[in-house]
C-alpha cells in the first residue's frame, strides 16, 4: 500500500522529542512492506527539504520565512491550553501550504503511475480539512484517514473549527486514536462508530529496557549509564528514585504531583524525584521546589535529549505521569513515555483516564489514580516506595505487556487492518 502521512510534527533528528510516535508508526508500515511518504512543515534544525528516514520518505514544505516558522513541533500552544499568538498569526499561510503540498505529492504519484492508496492527517485540526480539501478535488481521490493524537481534539471542538472538522469527517473513510475518549469526542461530532479504531501507540521494547536486558543484549554499559545519570543528578546510588517525563504543560498533571509533594518528601525521606522536561511552567515548578522543605530532592533538569532517555528511565525505580483534562478540556491521549517506562520494567502510577488504562493495568503493571486528586496520588507512591517486591513484580509485569502487545511491530499491524478498511480492501 503506498500511504502519504500530513503532520504538523515530525522528528527532526534522531533524538527529537517533537511526534516520536508518528515516525515510529511510519517506520513499522515501511518494515510490512509498505510505501509512506510524510508531509511536514518546515523548521528550524530540519536536515533538508527531503530525507530518507529509514525508508520513510519524508517531505517538508516551507509557509512563510524562517523566522515566522513557528507552527506545529509542539510550539504552538501556550501550556496545550491555548493557541500561541505568532503560531495563530501564521495558520492560515500554513494551511494553504499543506494543501499545496499535499495536491503535489498527489499529482507527482499519479504522473509516476503510482497514486497513493490513502491519505492520512494527524491531529483533526488543522490537518483532516487541509487534507479533505486538497484530496477532494480528484477524479478518483485516495481514502481519507483522520488520526487523534491528543490536542487536536479539544481545537475541534471549538465552535469556529467545528464546522470545517465535521466537513471533513463527512469525507473521511476511516477514524484512528490511541484513546476512547478522543475516539469519542470526535464520533460525536459526526463519524461513524463502526468507522473508528482505538489503537494504542507502541514502543521500541529494544531501545527502552532494563539495565539487565540492555547488557544480555551486548550493551555492557548500560548500568553505568544509568548510575552516571544519577550522579549527575545527585541522587545517592541506594536511593529511590521516582521518574516523571513530559512537557511542563498543564494536561501533564504535574502540578498535582507538586500539591502531593510535600508529604511525599516528608514521609519517603530517602526517595528522590526526577521531573525532565521542557514547557511553560518549568520556571514555576523550580520555584514550587525550592519554597518546599526537601526540595532539593526534587530534581527539574529540563529538556533531556530523546537518546539518553533509555537511560535515565533505567535509573529509576517507578514512574509517575498525573495527567488531567485541563481547564479548556485538553488531554493527553496515551503518553508514549508511560509506555517506555512499562518496556524498561517500571511500575508505574498515572491517572486513569483516556487512553492510559489501555496501558496501565491497576494492580498489576501499577496503579490508576484519579485525577487532580494529591491524596490517593501520594498513597499510591508511597505505597511503591514502600514495599520494592510489589514495585519489582508490576515491572516484570510492564515489561511483558509491553512485549507482547504494544510494540511498533504490532501496532503497525492494527493500523494496517484499518486502512484495508479504509480503501475497501477489508
């Protein structure tokens, strides 16, 4: 099948933090066998116009001068609660661009006698009208796929978007997310049920895995990585060690973490926490820290270069995401780094709610807490800390999942069935 991908966001270089999950799902089609060709917009630290990313063929388009280049790579909401001024400023110039890209790339593979079979837009908005548009006007015009990825639904939602959203859903074959409740939110807009698929994103259980895995597999180095992130850190080799990795955004929850902290660094007097990460509220969450008693043990070092992750994960012992619907309605679908941390064999405890109890499984790879709650946050972390065999066994159990069900390989094959569906092959 050849597949064209429309995305505001798309890896830039190996470690890149900005749409790991589109280039990963982009990479397990290519290894089924399949042809895709990604459409991003050009960036700042963009290697070149055209690159071959491991036989993923990818594309940028430029939409106004470099300096104004300021949509999508996750620069284009203020706290994922509202759109940024420059980033709305030069939406419309982005959207005519990726409809001339995307009518293009559509031309060019019809003049080479291989027209792409579907055409799929990450993030509903802006992406599934630009791609609705630019694909209607074809005689024969590949199948449409909308994808949700988290914030691109809440933009739907709002009145002045919802009409050219519905719009294109009238035209689309197919509805991908990797949460229900996304799912949901845009069914009820008007796209068919039967129409849509739940499709948890996957992980690279090879790159993300414990210390032992690591080393069985020829990296003898990968404990003495994981102990120099400590080091570098300051955190004693015997400590505890909770990790918590995203953006510094309010849909991230860590704010609930920092009303819980102060009983947590009081009653785990040895633990140690680790919030990296980039965003809005970081300088906000030093000075939350530095205003607590203990809070030298919390540690905020900021953005973290995507290839040294697998060992920072490695150095903890359980992992926390709090993640919350903000005030505009905004949530995470299913974080990618809940499923790193289930691959390297930590427990892990989140909220439960989206796409994360696809994931996390409460009482056996860790526990589900609700939401913007500090109290039974605090209960759950504590309670690891406490008790290291029931930390162990959840891992061991986080691993296996993440082993046998949520790889790349697999989800892959779950986007496959639904494209096959999709052009009505299925």
């Amino acid at each position: 099948m050849r597949i064209l991908y429309l995305t505001q966001t798309y890896p830039r270089y190996e470690g890149d933090t900005s749409g790991p999950f589109i280039r990963d799902l982009a990479r397990g089609l290519v290894r089924r066998g399949d042809a895709v060709t990604v459409l991003a917009p050009h960036a700042e630290k963009v290697p070149a116009p055209r690159w071959d990313d491991d036989g993923v063929d990818v594309r940028t388009f430029r939409y106004a001068p470099q300096r104004f280049e300021v949509f999508g790579y996750s620069r284009s909401l203020e706290r994922d609660e509202s759109m940024k001024a420059g980033a709305l400023a030069v939406s419309p110039l982005y959207g005519l661009a990726a409809v001339a890209a995307v009518r293009g790339a559509l031309r060019r593979a019809e003049g080479e006698g291989r027209p792409y079979d579907l055409v799929h837009a990450h993030w509903v908005a802006p992406n599934a009208p630009l791609a609705a548009l630019a694909t209607g006007a074809r005689g024969k015009p590949p199948a449409l796929a909308v994808g949700l990825h988290g914030s691109g639904v809440f933009i739907a939602e709002k009145p002045l978007v919802r009409t050219a959203v519905r719009w294109s859903l009238s035209r689309a074959r197919l509805l991908t997310g990797c949460s229900p409740e996304l799912v949901d939110r845009i069914v009820a807009l008007g796209f068919p049920q039967e129409r849509s698929r739940v499709i948890p994103y996957g992980v690279d259980v090879e790159k993300f895995s414990p210390v032992a895995v690591a080393e069985a597999g020829g990296d003898g180095a990968a404990g003495e990585r994981a102990a120099a992130w400590r080091a570098k850190l300051g955190v004693p080799k015997s400590a505890p060690l909770v990790f918590g990795l995203g953006r510094m955004a309010t849909k991230k929850g860590f704010h609930v973490l920092f009303d819980a902290l102060p009983r947590l660094l009081a009653e785990a007097p040895e633990a140690h926490w680790v919030l990296a990460g980039g965003g809005d509220r970081l300088e906000e969450f030093r000075r939350r820290a530095a205003e607590i008693p203990g809070g030298d043990r919390m540690h905020l070092p900021g953005l973290v270069e995507r290839g040294t992750l697998p060992d920072l994960f490695r150095a903890a012992d359980v992992f926390v995401l709090p993640a919350v619907h903000d005030a505009a309605g905004n949530v995470d679908g299913l974080p990618n780094v809940i499923l790193e941390a289930m691959a390297t064999g930590l427990p892990v405890v989140a909220s439960g709610i989206s796409g994360i109890p696809q994931a996390v499984e409460e009482g056996v790879t860790g526990h589900l807490v609700p939401e913007k709650t500090p109290e039974p946050l605090a209960e759950a972390l504590l309670g690891l800390l406490a008790d290291p065999e029931r930390r162990r066994a959840y891992g061991e159990a986080a691993r296996q999942k993440a082993v046998t069900e949520l790889t790349w390989d697999a989800v892959a094959g779950r986007y496959r069935e639904g494209y096959e569906m999709a052009v009505g092959r299925g």
